[in-house]
C-alpha cells in the first residue's frame, strides 16, 4: 500500500482527490518518521510551517470550488468553534473590511448633531421621523425644532410647559395647521384677482410714489434756489471774520467762557443758583443779572497756578463758580512743576477729560481691568523716571473706596495689603517730598466720610505725602469735585481751600465744569462717536483716541458757548415742543416768531398772578427753590456750621426728588388710569400697577420724610437732629426694597407694551423729556430712586463726620448710616450683576458658533486682538524662528477659561470703515493653560505663547504695552483658577 500511494502527499488519500483538478507536484523529503502520518511535526518548525500552508492552501482551493451554501456552512463551522479573541478579530476584519451602509445616524452622532440634523427637515418630514422608534420619536418631537416654526407663523404658545412637559410646542403647530383657514385657487383669484388684470386706476403704492416724487423735486429745486443766493451774497475770499482773528494764535482758537451751569441729569440737587465771572453774572433761578456791586463777595479771587478762581460761600451745593477765562489748547510745551494724573477708562466720558487737560499734565489712561503692575509700568513709561511735583488720580469710587481696578478697591481695609502696599511705594518714589509741594489729589469724595478720611491718613503715613480729596456735599455724579477739598489735614477738619483748586492743576476750568454736570449726557454720545470713529483711529493708542474724541466732542457740543437766561431757556423749550407737535409746518422760523412773540405778552400776566398761584398751589406743585425761600428759615452760614449746611443740601436734593417721582405720577400715572376709566385704554390694569404702583408707594413714603425734615430746620438749632427721622426712613426701606425688585420687571414691560402698542408710544412721544418731566424720560425719571440711596449715603457720611460723639444725634445717625450702606451694598450687588449678564449675553452675540457661556459665576475679565503666527519648522530655536501671519484673532479671557476667536474683517464699499466679527475657534480651561513670553528679535516682536494640553498657538499684539496689560490679566486669572481648583 505503500509502494501504490508513494507519490501522494501526506496523510491525503487519492480518493479524496477525485473530482478536483489536482496534480501531484514533488515535495521536498521529510524525515522517515514524517513521511505519510496524518499527524503534523511539533519538533520541527520548518515542516510544521510547511506543512500548515500546504493544507492552508488546499482548504482554500476547495473553497473556491464550493458553492454558496457550502461556503456558508464552513463559515458557520468554524466560527461556531472560534474562541472569543477570534471572534473580536472576525468582527474588527469585517468592520475594516466592509463599509458601512446602513446605521442609526442617531446612535452614532451626538445629540445636538442629530437635533441640527433633524431642523433641516419639514414638518411632515419631522412627523414620519418620529414613527420610527421611539428614541426617534423623542428627538423629533424636541420644543427646539418645533418652537421656531410656530414663532415665525406667529403662533405663541398660550401657557408655559412644563421641565417635563414632552410635545407641548408640536402639538401647538398640529392644532394651528389643522385649524387653518385656506382658499382655493378659484376663490383666491376671485377675491384678489391675478397678475395679468390690468388696473383701471392707480393703486395706493403708486399714488404715494407719486407723491413723493413731487416732493423730492420740490425739495431738488428749493435747495438749487438757496444755492443760487448764496453764491451771490458770498463774501470775498478770506474775509471770514472767525479765520482772520484765528491767524497767529495759539493752535486751536479759544472760546469766551459764558458763565452757565447746568445741572447733569444723574444730579438730584438743584443746579447751582450763582453763575459768576469777573464783572457779571447770572441767576439760574430767576434769570436776573447781578452786578459786581451788587455782590462783591463773587470778585474775590485767589490765584492758583495761572487761573483765577472766584470765590463763593454759603452751602456747599453753590460752590460751583465758572472763571471767565476761554478754554484753549496750548502747544505741549513742559514747564516745570511737572503734574502726573492717572485716569481710568471707567470713568463716564473720559475723552472730554482728556481734551481738557493743561498742557504740562503727564496723563496715563489705564485700562481698570488690567493689574497694578501693569499700571506701574504705564507710569514708569510715561514718566521716563522723571520725578513730578503731585499725582492727580481720577477713578470710580464713592466716599470709603476707590475703585481704581476692575474687581479691586482701595479702601481703609486693603490699602496697607502687600500689592497695594508696593504700589503706593513704587508710585510715590517719582513724586517729590511734601516740603516741595509734593501730593496725591485724589479726585473721589473721600473727606465726606470717617472711613475715607482714615484712609487719606492712611495713605498720608504710608507716602509721606499731602492727600487732598473732596468733602463731597454737592450731591450729584461728579459736582462734589467743584465744591470744598481738603487740605491735607483731615485729622482736624479743616477744610479751607478754595472751591475745586486741587482740580484745576490740572484740568482746564471751563471743561471741568462742563464734564462734572454733564459726564453722563457725555457718555451717550461718546458711545456713538467710539463706535463710529475708532475704526479710523485704530493704529494709534488708547490715550490719542481719547484725546481725539474728546476734542471733537468739545469742538461739536460747544457747552461754554450756551449762556441763557431761565426764562428764555423755557420759552425755547417750549416753542420747540409746540413746533414738533406741527407736522405739516412749513416755515418752522415765522411759527417759532408767532409763539414768542405770544409768549412775551402772556409774561407780564403770568408774573402778576405767580405769587398768588404760589401760595395756593399744593406742595407738590412748587418748585424747590421757592419752598426753600418761603418755608425754611436761614440757616447760620459760617464755615464751622457744617450740619447746618448738610441738612440745607438734604431738604434742598429731596425737594427735587420729590418732583421727580411727582412728574411720574402727573404725567404719566394719573393719564393713563383716566384713559382705562373712560373705556379708552392706553394700558391695562395690570400693566399700570407694574410699572407705577412702586413709585406711589415711594411717593407717599418720602412726603413724610420731607414733612418731617421740614420741621426740624424751621427750628434748627446746634442740638437739632435729624438722624432720627433718617431711622424712621429706614424702618420703611421695604418699600425700596420691592421697587428694585421689580424694577427690572417694568422696564420690560415699558418695552414691550412700547413696542405692542401703537397708543403707549404715541403717548410716550409726547409726555417724555418735557418742562413738566425735567427733560428726563420716564426710564430715566424710575432710575431716580437708585440715585437717591446714594445721596442719603453721602450726606449722612458727611452728616456724622461732622457730629460729635457726645452730641445726641450721633446714636442715630450711625444706625441710620449702617442700614444705608446695607441697602447700597444690595443695590450694589443687583447692578453689577445685570451688567455682568448684560455683558455676557453681549459677548455670547458677539461670537458666532460659540458654546454657552452662562455657566456658574463665569464672567469677562478683558479682551484682546492679536495676530496668530506659524513657524514652518518648530526644530528651529526661538531667536532664530521665523513666522507667518496665519488670521487675525479675538482673545476673550473669563475667570475660568479662554476663549480664541478667528477676527475677520469685512470692509464696507465706497466707506472708509469696516466691521469685525468673531468666530469661535478653540477654548482652553485656564487650570491647564501656561503662558510663555517671546524674546523679541529680528523676525518676532510682542509675542507669547499660548500652551494647551493638546496644542499650543503663537500669538503677537501690536504694542508692547498690551502684551504686559493681558498677559498681568491672563497670570493673575490662572493663578486664582488654580487656587480655586486645589
């Protein structure tokens, strides 16, 4: 048998290859012992691999032979039998192996993949969706998809769902387009017609472009007409009269201070009554010129530096005198004593500050979210390490701190803090010692309270310097800066300086005062002007911006040029409020003549009957200056008097108040619930108790408050108090406490009824800034007992300051003083976290694809653009790298992350301005961030690198000093996140 199988392979039998077309082929010899065994050789590896392909390759030749079935069934046997490590192998083959052409997009893409996804569907679409499965159903059937839908059809849910309510906005739109009304196309083209009818006469639409087509070539013709004329009664060239006394002065030509004062609209205090100059001046009050003989004490002047200053007394709300000298802008010429003044972009309308600074004044505008350290290499620049005689600072802040940085305040607590401590140090090593003049003005109102007076000591023993802030009785934004300062020895109370001296080292009279009343109004439009003409300004720095914005707002607003009497300022007004009331007049000058001219002759009778209408009229109708004059008696006006004078100001700052919050209840209340009782409403109950039923209840409150002031000045005396009527204030502060709870919720629904109804804005067009609401708006006019708790803390700090601890009234006005600075505290913490909302939400537009970002306590420390770069070989050492400029980005630092944005710049056609936009590219948890600078060199200047723990990027700014201002913001975030993470 072995002789007849001898040339078949091993342990194979020839009747097992019948059938196939195999051939015998000559295989190597084996060992004797190997040769036709069925069992494979384990001791050589030679013949067992040879072995193993052989039959590997037999296998598969009858494989290829079989058919289908037969295939299917060996498969089946051998994975039957496979171990479990076989079987994954099987199913990572056929995974690589064969492509995927079937799956459940929404098991393998994430949720809100598959909820964008799904938003590209129709709404029957959606419907078939969800009959697919359930966890179809449950996506397709999410308010996200569905919500949008029924907004944009404007059908609103009539109730809010519930957390757990499933379908609520999808069975919303099933039962708006199941109720539907629809036309046919027959009954559509029979009730408005079809494209081809031809009109028989002009439709509305072409009547009115008709219309307007005339109007617009009565308008072309009109103005060729005045061009015409013009070009006839023009001068001779150069004959400008403006021009030719402009030749050889100084570099922009000055303006005539007037004299005028005017009252900014966060101010609750009556506007100054005393307007002087040096031979002639106005009362506010009564419009009645006042000769120099007539009141002498206005001509008494002291020189401070090169401006003359005149002098007033009496309550400190008046010490608000205007110098006669124009404001002019010299050439920067340095003159020796130098002044250094540190000036925050915190502070409201900055700009104009900055066009109004003298010209030997070292200014350093900071950035208040940046670090002290950054703020002393600023100096440090600034100076060039040149001492200056004083050091001028003008930052947020009130009566016990200043806020000189963002989530930082100087205060009596935290001045003689390590950071603060070397500051202070650093600072005050460039100014020059107290027997030459040397000081620190500081421009908040630190003197009118016994926590800022410790802290000017304080600061006065830690630099060795005279520390001069103001006494802050004028109530108001900023008008405490015109009135008293302190000279440096609080510890005594003398506060004998003259009027706003301190101030005008260093800024220039007329735009001092300017700024101080009206910084507010300022803001406003410089916010329009920031975002119009930055763009243009962007090369240059945040100080030139400044300085350009602020002149061109000086140049535009032209304040020192307005000088009119009280009388006339009211016929004006109300002459234009009569004009804007005729919309279809033509010849707006002859109407503005009639109106004056009637004006003029119903004066004389208005002014024979105003005495008598002044003693019958309620309270509430006369003015506080003339309550002041009838009712309250004259109070001691030495300088020693000080309780007297704080008592003056709070009778005098409530009356105005009182007006106020009566101009909402007269002009706005009372008409509209007597629209809603004559069946003719303009707003509905609820809305009317909304927005006003707070404000009756603040009324009501503070009457008494007056009443009870009232009474104790017309029997004033040294042992008079008032802390106690303050106390029974307090008691009542409830009612405060519910008005600012709801405050926000009235002014939504002033937007929103303005918005709805056509009626509550044609009513707001014409109650809103007239005589009888102070030119204020109603929102503005609500915001008024914000601005109040304010003031009560201001004169109740100056109120104890000046009372002594053995007088009766101590007890009380300390009490009253700590709720008070309790409830500033509340206000305090309600708006800064509706700006830090605000300016999340602002942020969270601003970037477009960007996360949410409303998460914890999450806010916005600083911002910065840069330029990302890319070395093509990282191998290269730093001082030798080269870079290209890959895009422009956006860094937005928060106190946990930060966010990189992708800038681009869109340019606008025919305009020499652009607009930016932010696209979200990475964010980077600040606990695993670190941040190294770049050596400058030849190829790299102002760059950093930023390393996250899966990529790092290399960027540059365009100035050195923003690079040290981020990165000091950027290693202080990251160290506090790490402290907060341990």
């Amino acid at each position: 048998m072995e002789a007849s199988l001898g040339s078949s392979p091993h342990s194979v039998k020839r009747w097992q290859l019948n059938g196939t077309d195999y051939e015998p082929q000559r295989v190597p010899k084996v060992r004797s012992e190997a040769l036709f065994s069925s069992w494979t050789p384990l001791h050589n590896k030679r013949s067992n691999l040879q072995l193993f392909e052989e039959r590997v390759s037999l296998v598969l030749h009858w494989f290829a032979l079989w058919n289908d079935t037969q295939r299917k069934h060996l498969l089946h046997s051998l994975l039957t039998r496979s171990a479990k490590s076989q079987l994954k192998y099987c199913r990572d083959l056929l995974i690589a192996t064969v492509p995927v052409t079937r799956v459940d997009l929404t098991a393998v893409l994430p949720r809100f993949l598959s909820l964008y996804v799904m938003s590209f569907l129709s709404p029957l679409d959606l419907c078939r969706a969800a009959q697919v499965s359930w966890h179809w159903r449950i996506l397709a059937e999410q308010d996200c998809l569905w919500a949008g839908r029924c907004i944009r059809r404007g059908w609103f849910l009539p109730y809010t769902a519930g957390e757990r309510q499933f379908g609520a906005w999808k069975n919303h739109y099933v039962t708006c387009v199941s109720t539907l009304d629809f036309l046919t196309p027959r009954e559509a083209t029979a009730l408005y017609g079809t494209l081809n009818q031809r009109s028989t006469c002009l439709t509305e639409e072409e009547e009115e472009r008709r219309m307007e087509k005339s109007i617009r070539k009565k308008i072309r013709d009109g103005l060729q007409e005045e061009k015409r004329l013009s070009l006839r009664s023009r001068g001779a060239w150069g004959s400008n009269p403006k021009l030719n006394g402009a030749k050889g002065g100084s570099s922009q030509a000055g303006r005539p201070g007037s004299g005028i004062t005017f009252s900014s609209w966060p101010s609750l205090s009556w506007p100054p009554r005393r307007i002087g100059c040096s031979s002639f001046s106005l009362s506010l009050d009564r419009g009645q010129p006042m000769s120099a003989a007539q009141n002498p004490e206005r001509v008494q002047t002291s020189s401070v530096g090169s401006e003359r200053l005149p002098k007033a007394r009496g309550s400190l709300s008046s010490f608000t005198c205007r110098s006669s000298l124009p404001h002019t802008v010299s050439p920067c010429l340095w003159t020796s004593p130098t002044l250094l003044i540190l000036v925050s972009n915190k502070i409201p309308a900055y700009e104009l500050v900055l066009s109004g600074l003298k010209a030997s004044i070292i200014v350093v505008l900071y950035d208040y979210r940046g670090t002290l350290s950054a703020l002393l290499n600023q100096v440090e620049r600034a100076t060039s390490r040149q001492p200056v005689q004083r050091v001028g600072l003008l930052a947020p802040g009130g009566t016990e701190e200043i806020h000189l940085l963002h989530g930082s305040s100087l205060s009596e607590t935290t001045v003689l803090s390590p950071d603060y401590r070397e500051f202070w140090e650093k600072l005050c090593g460039w100014v020059a010692p107290i027997e030459e003049g040397g000081g620190i003005d500081i421009f908040c109102p630190l003197a009118a309270s016994a926590s800022g007076v410790a802290l000017i000591r304080t600061l006065s023993t830690l630099t060795g310097l005279e520390v001069q802030a103001p006494v802050g009785l004028a109530t108001g934004s900023f008008q405490n800066i015109l009135g008293e300062w302190s000279d440096g020895d609080v510890c005594n109370r003398r506060f004998e300086q003259q009027p706003a001296a301190p101030a005008l080292r260093y800024v220039c009279d007329s735009v001092l005062q300017s700024w101080c009343r009206q910084a507010q109004w300022m803001e406003e439009a410089l916010g329009e002007l920031r975002s119009s003409l930055e763009p243009q300004l962007q090369l240059a720095s945040l100080q030139a911006r400044g300085r350009a914005l602020g002149y061109f707002l000086w140049e535009k607003t032209c304040l020192d040029n307005l000088c009119v009497s009280k009388e006339l300022g009211e016929a004006l007004t109300e002459g234009l409020t009569a004009l804007t009331r005729q919309e279809e007049e033509t010849r707006p000058l002859e109407f503005l003549s009639v109106f004056l001219t009637r004006w003029s002759k119903n004066e004389a009778r208005r002014a024979s009957n105003e005495e008598d209408e002044q003693r019958n009229a309620a309270d509430d109708d006369l003015s506080p200056t003339q309550r002041m004059s009838s009712l309250m008696p004259e109070l001691p006006q030495t300088a020693l008097d000080w309780r007297g004078e704080v008592a003056r100001e709070l009778y005098q700052s409530e009356c105005l108040y009182l007006g106020r919050l009566s101009a909402v209840v007269k002009v706005y209340h009372e008409p509209l619930t007597a629209a809603l009782n004559s069946n003719r409403a303009i707003l509905s109950y609820a809305d009317i108790q909304i927005v006003f039923s707070p404000v009756t209840q603040i009324l009501q409150l503070n009457r008494m408050f007056q009443a009870d002031l009232l009474s104790r000045l017309q029997q004033w005396g040294a042992e008079q108090c008032v802390g106690d009527v303050f106390a029974k204030l307090c008691l009542k502060l409830r009612v405060y406490t519910n008005y600012l709870n709801n405050y926000t919720t009235a002014l939504r629904t002033i937007d929103k009824c303005r918005e709805t109804k056509p009626a509550f804005r044609a009513f707001l067009k014409v109650a809103d800034r007239t005589l009888a609401t102070h030119m204020l708006s109603l929102q503005e006019l609500l915001l008024c007992p914000v601005w109040r708790t304010q003031e009560y803390v201001t004169l109740l700090q100056v109120m104890s300051l000046h009372t002594q601890p053995d007088h009766p009234d101590h007890t009380h006005l300390c009490r009253a003083l700590n709720t008070m600075l309790q409830f500033r505290r509340f206000i305090q913490k309600l708006k800064q976290c509706s700006e830090r909302d605000g300016l999340m939400e602002e942020t969270q537009r601003k970037i477009q694809g960007c996360p949410s970002l409303s998460e914890g306590n999450r806010r916005l420390m600083t911002t910065q653009d840069a330029v990302l770069l890319r070395s093509p070989d990282e191998q290269i050492p730093d001082s030798l790298k080269t870079y290209e400029q890959v895009s422009d980005v956006g860094l937005f630092l928060f106190n946990d992350a930060l966010v990189l944005t992708r800038k681009n710049v869109q340019h606008t056609p025919f305009v020499p301005s652009h607009r930016s936009t932010y696209t979200f590219l990475a964010s980077v948890a600040l606990t695993s961030l670190t941040v190294r600078e770049i050596m400058h060199t030849q190829y790299m200047r102002h760059g950093f690198v930023l390393e996250g723990p899966c990529r790092s990027w290399v960027c540059s700014t365009e100035r050195g000093e923003e690079r040290a201002g981020f990165l000091s913001v950027l290693r202080e975030a990251i160290n506090s996140a790490l402290k907060g993470h341990k």
